[in-house]
C-alpha cells in the first residue's frame, strides 16, 4: 500500500486543472515548474495528504509557512451547491412542463419576463470579450492568489453574458477555470493511473496499448495473489518454493511485471517512509551485498575487515520470474514507483521478489557466460593478489551463484501461473513455458491484435487434441507443424476482449464522447494448464445387465445396444395379458 501522504525522492501524480496529468519526483529542496500554472517548492508538498487540492500562492503563507493552500470542499464546490435553485417562481405548470427532455425553448411568465432562454439569437462575436490578451497576461502577472479574480474580471468583461443559457455559461465559466486557475490535486502512483498516462499524454506503443480494463481482465483471469508464508518460513528455517509463483514474458516496459507486484503487495514501499531523513535513504542504499568480501567457500583466508552491510536473501513466495530476450529486462517504467531494475536496492520490497532469466539461460544455459564457472583459485593465490582483484574475483564468484540459482529454480518448474505480453510468437513462448506450470496453473495472453490468439487457441482446440491422441509424434519430433505445441497441456482455451467507452449523459443528448482515443482493441488469450493422465484409462464397476427378449428371459446380455433394448421393450409389453 501506498503512504498516505507525499514522500520525498518518490514519484508523484499532479492532475492539472485542465484534465492532463504530470508526473513528477518529489526530491528535498527543488522547484515543481507546472507550465502555465505556476511552480512551487516540494518541500511545501512533502508531508502533505494525498487526494488533496492546493491552490498555488504568490508569497508563503506567514501562518503556515508554505506556499501551497488545501482548498477545502466548500470552496472546491460552491458552484454545484450554487447551481441547485428551486423553479422560478411565477412559472406555472403548462410553461414548466415546455423545458423537457434536455430542450430548452424560450419560456416566459405572465408579466413577459423571460425564465428560460435559448441560444437562438446569439452570435458568436470576439468583440463581446472586451478585456485583450495583453490585459490578462498583465492581470496574470500582477495578480495574487489562485487565479479566480483573473476569471471573475474576464466573466465581468463579457457583454453577450447574459444573453447565455445556463448550459452554456456553465460551460464558459469552466473552460475558463481550466484555463487560469492555478490549482492541482495531488494523487499517489499507481499502476492504472501510469497505465491512462502512457496512453494518453506518452507513446501508448510502448506499452502495446494495453488499457487500464484489459489490464484488469489479464490480472483476473491470472489469479495474482498475495500466499501467506508457510510455518518456519518466516524465520527461513524450511526452503520451500512451493507457493506463490508466477512466471511472466513482459514487453510493455514492466506494467504487467508491476501489475503483479502490486497484488502482491511489494511494489510500494512502506508508509513510514516519509518519516525518514534524507540521510537514512542514502544509507539504506549503501547497504548492499558488499562485492568485496570474500566467497564463503574461503571465508578462512578472510584479510579485510567483516563488512557491516546486511546479507540480502531473496523471497521464497510470492515471487514473480521475468523472462526477457536481451542481456538486461526492459523495466524502464518501474522508476515510478522507485525500483531500479539495474541496481535493485533491498529497502524496495520487490528486490527481494523479482528474479530476471533470459532465454538464453532458460533453454541452452550452458552457452550463457553468466552461467559458466569462475576459476577457482587456491587460497595461497588468493592472499598474494591486490584486494581490488580479489573483490572482483569474489564478485564474479557470487554472480554466479546467484544466476544459476535462479535459473536452476526457474527450470525446476512449478509456478503458479504464466502472463504473457510480448512481441514474440506467442506459440512458440507457451512451447517452452506451459511444461513449467503446475497443475489448474493459469495461462493469460495478452495481444494488441486477435489473430494471433485466434490461431493460438486453435492449437489448443479439442479437434486437435483428439488428433494428437490419436496418433501422438514422437517427443523429439516436438514441435511439428500440425502440432507446434502439445494441445494436451492446455484446457478450455478461450479468447476475450473488455472495452469502457466513455459516453456523454447528457438529457436527450446521451451517446460515446466521439473523440475518445482509438488505437488497438486488445485482447486476451486464457486457459488452465492440467496433467494428462499417463498410461491408458480404465472404466472401473459392476456393468448392469440387461434382458435381450420376453423369449428368453434367463439370458442376459452385457452392453445391448438401444435398438434392441427397444425391441425388448416392445416385446415385454406385448406379451402381458
């Protein structure tokens, strides 16, 4: 869970008045700049609550002491409380009964005075605004607070106002506000949030376009959960990787990867976090696995000082295993929420949950470098090199234990579920990947596109199921080209899509908002992973026997066939009297 309020070195979400979101990072004694709002310092947002909005102040409040003004709700809101008046008085109800359906006609009362008007006999006129944008620059500049006068004075000089509806002054008056109120709300990171913000303000094709309900859907049919650790786990008194595993192939940049974590629980740091000193982050983060104490295997022939830096040990549930194709994961976007994948600190929960394999490792291990045996060297050369040579033979010694670790855990097998979202053919990933799940495991594909899906659904269908069991290729013929994969892995194949349209509900005018975003529909590819049954199945019970005839009523016949259970039938009731 996410703390309640803002912490330094942590990234934030600023929603701007106008709609768009910035995203910033809340570093100790810097200036926020907001483009054409303003700018502020962080160290008046750090501290703060979050889901809160400031008003941006010219000069720092002498009682407070910051430049930032929570707006309370009576304030943020007076409009819509102001909007909520009785019906006129005077307007009876034939005349009422005109306004209807969203229409508005020009009603009048008995004494002529208008109470409804219509925008009929408005003409849309720049010289209505009287007030020149030079003025408002200058208003701009000169002005103090958050920016209402500068909207106040601008409504003040508009000479067709009162000739507006109140549809379309409602409508002024906010692209107005949206325009020169100097205000923001404050808003935690999250993964939907970084999911609409890369689709809608950045390059959606980074992500594959996958939108905040698809995102949704794959998390749903994959069954991320967080696994309680099993007793004598907590203390690591047991080594136990039996619980908790998901395996994921993730393109988008690490959504699917944070996506998962967050279900998990390990993707935001604790909440306490803002209650620590700058200097305590940078300690925690020099306290790392130090490279240059020696392996265990001579922890006799130790010359230097034992290092104070804690030991890291990795999770053993609730661990979440990425593959990739390139020598280091593509996890550009976890930096929002503080993770770097290249240098993991252990303060981050995720450190200790997220192991990397690329493919490399995974199939031909033996052809990877990281995967190969560093020379061991004799204690007595040991002592005669420099320390900087023999820290980078203890690194190099550790690496490596590390990786085969891993990719000794990864090819054990055993996970809970597989995600997959990637460029890659996907038949060719589940070929490698579905034989390391568990049984009832979860299989989720996630494509821009349905076809590929389609046709993987297809090598997964029942007709090819019954073929490949009918006449099974041999194990090293795998894969063929009618049997790329084993159809007898995968059960219930199917293939979704999920859509949130936003839609206008206005009266007699409700339909979608027709310029919402385009780009790929997007879909999902799931089914379960289940264990044939090895050998032959047996039917197993006492067969019901059944008469042949009314003749022959002693002979009993095993197995009849329903026509002639018919013709018994038919004969059996003949003969009755």
């Amino acid at each position: 869970m996410y703390p309640q309020v803002v912490p330094f070195n942590a990234h934030v979400a600023l929603r701007l008045p106008s709609g768009a979101t910035a995203i910033h990072d809340i570093k100790p004694n810097t200036t926020i700049s907001i483009g054409k709002y303003g700018s502020f310092q962080t160290n008046f947002l750090i501290g703060r609550p979050y889901h809160y909005t400031y008003e941006i102040l010219d000069e720092v409040d002498n009682a407070t002491g910051s430049g930032l003004r929570i707006i309370p709700p009576s304030e943020l809101y007076a409009d819509i409380k102001d909007d909520e008046s009785p019906t006129p008085a005077g307007l009876d109800e034939e005349k009422a009964s005109s306004v209807k359906d969203g229409v508005q006609y020009e009603v009048v009362d008995q004494e002529g005075k208008v109470l409804v008007r219509t925008n009929r006999n408005i003409i849309d006129d720049a010289r209505s605004q009287s007030m020149t944008m030079e003025e408002i620059e200058l208003l701009k500049a000169e002005g103090k607070g958050s920016g209402r006068d500068l909207v106040a004075k601008i409504l003040d000089s508009h000479s067709a106002l009162d000739q507006k509806t109140a549809f379309g002054l409602a409508k002024y008056t906010l692209r107005k506000s949206k325009k020169y109120l100097r205000q923001f709300t404050v808003l935690p990171m999250d993964v939907p949030l970084l999911v609409n913000w890369m689709l809608n303000d950045r390059d959606a094709t980074k992500i594959m376009e996958i939108r905040e309900e698809t995102l949704a859907l794959v998390g749903s049919w994959s069954n991320v959960h967080f696994t309680p650790p099993t007793e004598g786990e907590e203390n690591n008194e047991i080594d136990s990787f039996d619980h908790g595993r998901w395996i994921i192939v993730d393109e988008t940049g690490g959504i699917l990867v944070a996506s998962a974590a967050e279900e998990l629980g390990v993707l935001h740091t604790t909440s306490n976090s803002h209650k620590q000193q700058p200097t305590t982050q940078v300690e925690d983060q020099t306290e790392l696995p130090d490279d240059n104490q020696p392996h265990p295997q001579h922890e006799g022939q130790q010359t230097q000082k034992p290092s104070s830096r804690r030991k890291f040990t990795p999770a053993q549930s609730n661990t979440i295993t990425l593959i990739h194709a390139n020598s280091q994961p593509n996890l550009s976007l976890l930096r929002y929420f503080n993770f770097d994948a290249a240098n993991p600190a252990p303060p981050h929960p995720l450190s200790r949950h997220l192991r990397t394999v690329s493919w490399l490792q995974l199939l031909y291990p033996d052809e990877d470098n990281a995967c190969t045996e560093p020379e061991i060297v004799s204690p007595e050369a040991l002592q005669s090199w420099k320390s900087g040579k023999r820290g980078n033979y203890h690194r190099k010694r550790r690496r490596w234990e590390r990786t085969t670790s891993v990719v000794s855990e990864t090819r054990a097998g055993g996970f809970d579920g597989l995600i997959v979202a990637s460029f890659m053919n996907a038949t060719t990933i589940l070929h490698h990947l579905v034989p390391l799940l568990r049984g009832a495991a979860q299989v989720v594909v996630y494509s821009p596109s349905v076809e590929p899906l389609v046709e993987l659904a297809d090598y997964y269908s029942t007709a090819r199921r019954v073929a490949y069991l009918n006449d099974p290729p041999a194990p090293e013929m795998m894969p063929t080209e009618d049997f790329p994969v084993d159809p007898t892995l995968l059960l219930a194949p199917s293939v979704e899509t999920v859509r949130c349209r936003p839609w206008q509900t206005l009266p007699g005018r409700t339909h979608p908002i027709m310029t919402g975003r385009g780009g790929a529909e997007g879909y999902v590819f799931h089914a379960t992973r289940v264990l044939p049954a090895e050998g032959g199945v047996h039917a197993r019970g006492v067969a019901k026997r059944r008469r042949t005839g009314a003749g022959d009523k002693g002979s009993e016949q095993k197995g009849s066939k329903p026509e002639e259970m018919m013709g018994a039938i038919d004969n059996v009731m003949q003969s009755e009297p």
